[in-house]
DNA sequence: AGCACGCCGACT
DNA sequence: GTCGGCGTGCTC
C-alpha cells in the first residue's frame, strides 16, 4: 500500500517538474539547478545522464541527483541540453549513497561521483572544429594566411578536426590562436563533442541469406555451381557441418563467428566473393566480455563447527545489522559465506562481496565462480573500463545478482541488497588515500547495507580492533570460528635473535643460522617455503660508506629506494627514477652500498645461499601486469618454485599445501612504524604470513627474526592470544586517545611553498581551535613525509569526542572554515585535504 | 578544475 | 605596437 502510493507520488513529481539538480564532475560543493525543457519532460529523473552547459562554452556531462518545481531565485537556470539514457544508470539508493559519503568524509559530491562511475559511462567532451556552411572564400572579406589555408583545405575533406588534429596537421603547439581567428572570420565552428566511451565488444559472424535457408532448392544448385570452385565449396560446407541448417533452420539466425573459417585455414577471399555474390552475409553481434560459466552449485558440505556458525550469525542477524565473523586462518569462511549468499540469492535479494584487491585474483574467485557461475558479477581494477560497464550493466539488468569485488564495488548499482560480506576486513587497503573521496570501503558498506535495510557480515582472521570493539559493546553481533578445517594444527612459531647470530658470525646475507637451517630443511623435503618482507626494491637505499651521502628524492622528502634489478633509484611516492652514481656525489667516494633489506635484494641472497632451489619474486614491481600475480601463484603451485619472496601480497590467499615453512626477515621493521595502529598491524601481519605454513598434512613452521626477540607481541601472536593483545593495545589507546575511543580527522595543507603551507596550516589550526566542540588537536606539524611531489605538507591531527553530535557540529564548522580560507587571497593556492579516520 | 578577463614583459 | 605570461573570479 504504502510503496504504491509512494510510486504515484514519484510519478505525479517527475511529470510536473521542472528543475533538475545535476551533479557534475567539477570541485565545487554543490549540485547544480538546470531547466527540464519541454522537449525532454517525462524523459528524465533521478540518475539519468544529462549534457548541460557549464560555464560559456564547456559541455559536461552530468548526473540528476534531484528532479523539483522550485526555480532558482539569483539566477536564472539554463536548460538541459540532452538526455543519454533511456533509463537511469543511476537509481535514488546510490544518490543518497553519494551525498551521504560526500558529507561523512567531507568531499563534494562530484568527487564522489568520479570515483563511483566507471570510466566508461563517464562522457568525454572534446572541442572540434567544422566548417561554417554559410562561409565563402570568395566572398570573405578577410583575407586568410597559409596556415588557415591549411586547416580549411583538411576541412574540405574531412567533415571535422580535433583541436589535436589541427596541432598535428601544422606541427605547431598553440592552436589556439589560429582557431581563434578562424572563429572571427566566420570560416569554422567550434563545437563540443561528446562521446561514450563504452564501446560493445562485437563478433563478426558469418550466416547463409535468407534465400538459401527458405528454399532448398536454391541451396542445392548453388552447389551444383560451386564444384568448380572448391574453396567456396569447401568454405560451405565447413559452415553446414557446423550449423546443420538442413534439419534446424532457425541456427542460421545466430550463424557462425567469422573467425572460425581462418581457424580452419579456409580462404579468407573466397569468404569474402560468398558474401559480395550474396550467398553469405556478414553481420555484427554485440557479445559479453565475460565467458558464460555454468555454475554447477556443488554440494558444499559443512563441518558441524561451521554449521553452527552459519546458525549463530542467522540469528544475529535477526536484531544486529552487522556482524563480525571471527575465525582463525583456515577455518573455512568460505564456505559459510557461499552458503550465506546462496540464502540471500534465493531469496530475491543481491549480494556483495567484497575482497581486498590482491585477494581477487586468486583461488577464492575461481571458488566462487564454480558455485555461482555467470550470475556472479566480478569488478577488479585490472579490468578495463569497458569490463566494467558491462559488469554496471549486469547489475543493472539483473544478470548479476551477486558481485564479488574491489572496494569501488561498493558503488555499483544494487537496488535491493540483502547482504554485504567484508572479507579480510581488517586490510588496510579498504581505505582510499588519493584522490578524494577518502573513504573505507567496510565501513561505507555498512552505511550502504543500512540504506538497503540490509545486513553485514565482517570476516577476519584478526579483525580490525575497531570492529571488535564494536563486537565487545554489542554494537555488532560476534560469531567466532575456533577449529581449523580438516583439523590442520597451527604452525610453530621460532623467535631467532638477529643480534645474537650477528655477535657470532653466523648471520649470513640477512639470514640467521635457524632461518637457513630451515629453509634447507624444507628444500631437502621437497617443501616450499614463504619468505615475508614487505619492502620492494633492492634495498630502502644506498649509502655512502665514507661521508654517510643517502640520494633523496628531488621532488619529495624521501630517500631513493635502491632497485638492483633495473640499476635506478626510484621514489615509491612519486615515481622518480634515476641512475645509481658511480661514485657519491658529495665526496667523491666509491664506497656506494646498499643498507636494509627489500625484496629483489632477498631474492638475490637466497640463490646465493640456496644455489639449487628455484626462487621467485612477488611484489608490485613483478605483477603489474593484469595476470603476473596469477602466473606467480600458478608456477608456485604447480611446485616450479621452491622459495617464494614477497611483500604482504604473499599473506593473501595463497593456500598451498607444500608450503611448510614460513620466514619473515625483519619483523622489527612492521613492529616500530610510528603510528598508533602499529602493534595491531603487526599482530594482524605476523599472524596473516604464518597462517600460510603448513595447512594440511604437516604442521608448519614459522621464523621470525628480530632484533628484539623479548617483545610481548611476538608472545601474544605465538599463543594467538589475539584478545590479550587487544585488551593491552586497547588500553593505551584509551589512555592516548586514539580510536576507537576518539574519532580522528586529519586535515593537512599543502604547497610548493614551505613558508606558505606552514603559515595556512598555522591559520588554519587556530581557526579550528576555535571550533566549540570536545576535542584534542595535535599539530600543525610537518608530514611524515615532509614533502611530496614538490608540494610541502602540513598536517593537523583532530581527535573528536565520540559522543554527541560533536562530530557533526565539528564537520560543519570544518566546511565553513574552510571556504574561508579559500577565500582569503593569501591561502587561496594552498590544498586543504581532509581525512576522515585516517590511517 | 577549466576558462575568461585583465594587466605587465620580450618579440615581429 | 602585439603575443602571451599567470593572478583572480565564476560556473546553475
């Protein structure tokens, strides 16, 4: 009753209105109010694409967020020019998505629209040129010089030019001002060209003319004309062994893709006389990116432990929106998710799942893929943007009723969510940086499922402590997974002292005496072994061994990471290179070495130390491509690799058997990073690396070298005493202020000026202070890293008071400081960036 | 963010 | 004299 009336009044809405807000892809916090013309009323509403005039004469492409009757008072509203779409490629649920993510992490809601739309459904507008119809050499009055000659004699044969064209035609770079000229002397046109982007993957197929299908006859004494010509005939009757259209006819609609013939090494120019004498005809299907996969919903068969689980996360359900599903590495989350999101389906609803990017390639897709076939949806950022529409559209269209995907799969257009899985929860990557919005994709989830009326599952082997706590206060239901599947025991865990090997000469290239005698263990046994060091390059840097010369960066404030391989310093920030000096630049020396350990630098100690084992590399610089990570774990799995090195890549679902021992080189490093999260990332990292060792059969060992063996953490992480650790970190973090105890906003400032971004993140920090809300504010202080791709950084550190509204009144006075400082002339050219629960 | 308008240096 | 530099102001 209520939804129908709903409906109508909707409808009576949109048929009457005649404003649009629009959202478009500029830096300004606001939507914009355009006119609905005549022409278009009853076209458009909520989530249709619409171009509209911005400025004098830019075309954007935008997207209504909020159709009305109320004309605008200080302006008068320009009209939309035209719509895009037949239907809305965005609906009402995801606009309220949008403004909700726009306020919460204090960005415009066009930023928010960027990050949301795939590429693909995004318009480009290009400037173009034509020629004036109206326009006469002979008759103009102004004379032209050569290089307008030029530019109207390309016009004359080509209908259209971009501005790019044009620069090449003239092999000039400013075109501008020939254009320019052009325009007054009434010769061109300039206008906006949009174009889609998304462009249909199409087959070429090959099928009989209609003639030839309806009558036999025709056929046959077509045959009788081709004996002459063999490889006609011989292309014929490939195409009837494959579509027998003597006893179905109705195949030849669909007929045969063109490729199949120059598979068979048939003449491709006889295809082509069939086609032109009209025997054949060609045309073009529009086809899926993706291959239909039949899922064949195997039995999953469930241990009793996860059968209850799955028993007491339903119930939760039943008074808690979220839920934190706590189980050790291995104890089979998947399968209880499979049968969760099996339920959901079957009951009319869509599910997401999403996964922490370097998990989606690997076995858990495949997994899913098997169980749930085509009606699986699958966004991953390797795919291309086209793969992604698709993917939008299949959501759209109800073909995909289940998405497994990255954190930007939060924004795909689900209207009726059930469920939303967060697996590996606690992965920091759920968090987007740069570019604005910077938002956590697990707790934006939430936000989502709440506006679907849906519920949320958080599955981690070592849960964010924010979301235990939450488990802890009854905010979220808690269901924990004890056992491991199949009964696998927990690896065992060996502390070995770097110092103490150090002092006694056994430390050789990085690695302690144990860790050696280890690894040659698992070699001898033909076992394979993970080595953790989550830093790539050769080294962090070089260093020179006379005058203590580090190359830094010239753009940001930062050492050169040492890349052995392709003999370059690189910045990890900005992705400056430079070649490796010969001799230090400062003194003249050529005692240049490397100091620290990353993993190319691994790699090489390892074949050095283990010449006969067969030794790989997993790091971003080795799986750039879109299937390096794939082809890394496949060899590894098929047992063509026997020691595998890499960063944390390695600690996400790798789930291979033979693997019996574990190392992680420096574990001070993850231990000591200045930041409060530190002990809990170190907890989660240790016990996510050494949850690969020995799954199955052999119980596993883990090694762990450090030049502080006595510290409590490794204690805590060798009894998985996760919950000791957490009451400990907890109380510091109480007693500091840290989350979740204190709600943190980073707000930093940056310019290429030092003076100046201090100064406007001095200002600024007082203009806070101001704010009259419970809070402790840390700063301005300089970055951790003090500079980044030229631009000097200035940070301040707000911890808010959770109760109350003091967050709300905090983020609007925030807005409102904020645009004065844009307003004042001096910080106009600083960025003010916003984070919203950083780190 | 672009892009226009507007006021000061080095070029045919 | 002009072309072109980038400061600053606005976009429904």
């Amino acid at each position: 009753m209520e939804s129908l009336f709903g409906d109508l009044f909707d409808d009576l809405e949109s048929k009457s209105a005649r404003f649009a807000d629009v959202i478009l892809p500029v830096p300004i916090p606001k939507m914009f109010t355009y006119k609905i013309p005549k022409s278009l009323e009853g076209e458009v509403g909520i989530g249709f694409r619409v171009m509209v005039q911005f400025g004098s004469k830019k075309v954007l492409t935008g997207i209504i967020g909020k159709v009305h009757q109320k004309p605008p008072k200080e302006y008068e509203a320009k009209p939309i020019l035209d719509v895009l779409d037949s239907y809305a490629m965005v609906n009402p649920l995801q606009i309220k998505f949008w403004s909700w993510m726009a306020e919460y992490y204090c960005c415009h809601i066009g930023e928010v629209m960027n990050a949301a739309l795939p590429a693909g459904l995004k318009l480009s507008s290009e400037s173009k040129i034509q020629l004036n119809p109206t326009f006469d050499t002979e008759t103009s009055p102004y004379p032209l010089d050569e290089r307008e000659e030029v530019i109207l004699q390309a016009l004359a044969s080509k209908s259209e030019l971009s501005y790019d064209e044009c620069e090449q035609l003239l092999g000039i770079k400013s075109i501008h001002g020939i254009i320019k000229s052009l325009v007054i002397k009434e010769a061109i046109i300039v206008f906006e060209q949009v174009k889609d982007k998304y462009t249909p993957k199409v087959e070429s197929r090959i099928r009989f003319s209609q003639p030839f299908v309806e009558d036999r006859k025709s056929l046959e004494t077509l045959f009788d004309e081709l004996s002459a010509k063999p490889k006609q005939e011989e292309i014929l009757l490939k195409y009837l062994q494959e579509v027998p259209i003597y006893q179905r006819p109705e195949l030849n609609v669909k007929g045969l893709d063109k490729r199949i013939f120059a598979d068979a090494g048939l003449s491709m120019s006889s295809l082509k006389t069939l086609i032109k004498n009209g025997v054949l005809e060609e045309y073009k299907l529009i086809i899926s990116r993706f291959e239909e996969i039949q899922g064949n919903d195997e039995e999953v068969t469930l241990s009793e432990e996860q059968n209850r689980a799955i028993e007491e996360i339903k119930s939760s359900f039943q008074e808690k929106q979220v839920n934190l599903l706590h189980g050790i590495t291995g104890s089979g989350k998947t399968e209880i998710y499979i049968k969760l999101i099996e339920e959901a389906i079957a009951s009319g609803s869509q599910v997401l799942l999403l996964l922490p990017e370097i998990a989606l390639t690997t076995q858990i897709v495949s997994r899913l893929q098997k169980v749930f076939g085509s009606k699986m949806g699958i966004y991953h950022s390797k795919f291309s943007d086209n793969e992604r529409v698709e993917v939008w559209n299949g959501v759209i269209s109800g073909k995909f009723s289940f998405v497994v995907g990255v954190r930007s799969s939060i924004f795909l257009p689900f209207d009726s969510l059930g469920l939303i899985i967060v697996d590996e929860e606690h992965e920091s990557s759920y968090k987007q940086f740069e570019p604005s919005p910077r938002f956590h994709a697990r707790d934006a989830a939430i936000m989502l499922s709440w506006l679907h009326q849906a519920k949320t599952l958080l599955g981690s082997a070592t849960p964010s402590f924010e979301s235990y706590f939450n488990a802890r206060i009854k905010k979220y239901g808690y269901v924990q997974l004890l056992n491991r599947y199949g009964d696998a025991s927990l690896p065992e865990f060996l502390i070995s002292d770097i110092l103490v090997d150090k002092k006694k000469q056994l430390l050789k290239l990085d690695f302690t005496r144990l860790m050696r005698e280890k690894i040659q263990e698992a070699l001898n046994n033909q076992e394979q072994v993970l080595i953790f060091q989550n830093r790539r390059g050769y080294a962090p840097y070089i260093s020179c061994e006379d005058c203590g010369w580090i190359p830094e960066c010239e753009h940001c404030d930062v050492s050169l990471t040492y890349h052995q391989y392709s003999e370059e310093m690189r910045c990890h920030y900005c992705g400056f290179k430079e070649k490796i000096p010969k001799v230090c630049p400062a003194c003249g020396s050529g005692k240049l070495s490397a100091v620290g350990l990353g993993t190319e630098r691994i790699e090489e100690s390892l074949s050095l130390l283990f010449p006969e084992a067969r030794i790989a590399r997993m790091d971003l610089d080795t799986t750039r491509s879109k299937y390096g990570y794939q082809r890394i774990l496949e060899d590894f799995g098929a047992g063509n690799v026997d020691v595998l090195v890499g960063t944390q890549m390695i600690t996400k679902g790798l789930d291979f058997d033979r693997v019996t021992v574990v190392g992680i080189l420096d574990a001070d490093r993850i231990l000591y990073f200045p930041d409060f999260r530190a002990g809990e990332r170190a907890f989660q990292q240790i016990t996510q690396v050494a949850g690969r060792a020995g799954r199955r059969e052999k119980r596993g060992v883990v090694i762990i070298q450090s030049r502080k063996p006595d510290h409590f953490l490794f204690d805590q992480v060798i009894k998985g005493d996760y919950k000791g650790f957490y009451l400990q970190d907890m109380a510091e973090r109480q007693k500091f202020f840290y989350p979740p105890f204190v709600k943190l906003i980073k707000v930093s400032c940056r310019h290429k000026d030092y003076k100046l971004a201090e100064k406007a993140a001095r200002h600024l920090h007082n203009l806070l202070l101001e704010v009259q809300v419970k809070k402790i504010m840390l700063g301005p202080e300089k970055g951790l890293i003090g500079k980044i791709k030229n631009q000097y950084i200035f940070e301040t550190l707000v911890k808010l008071d959770k109760s109350g509204n003091a967050q709300a009144i905090f983020k609007h006075e925030l807005r409102r400081i904020l645009e004065s400082m844009y307003a004042n002339k001096e910080f106009r050219s600083v960025r003010i960036i916003i984070d919203v629960d950083p780190y």
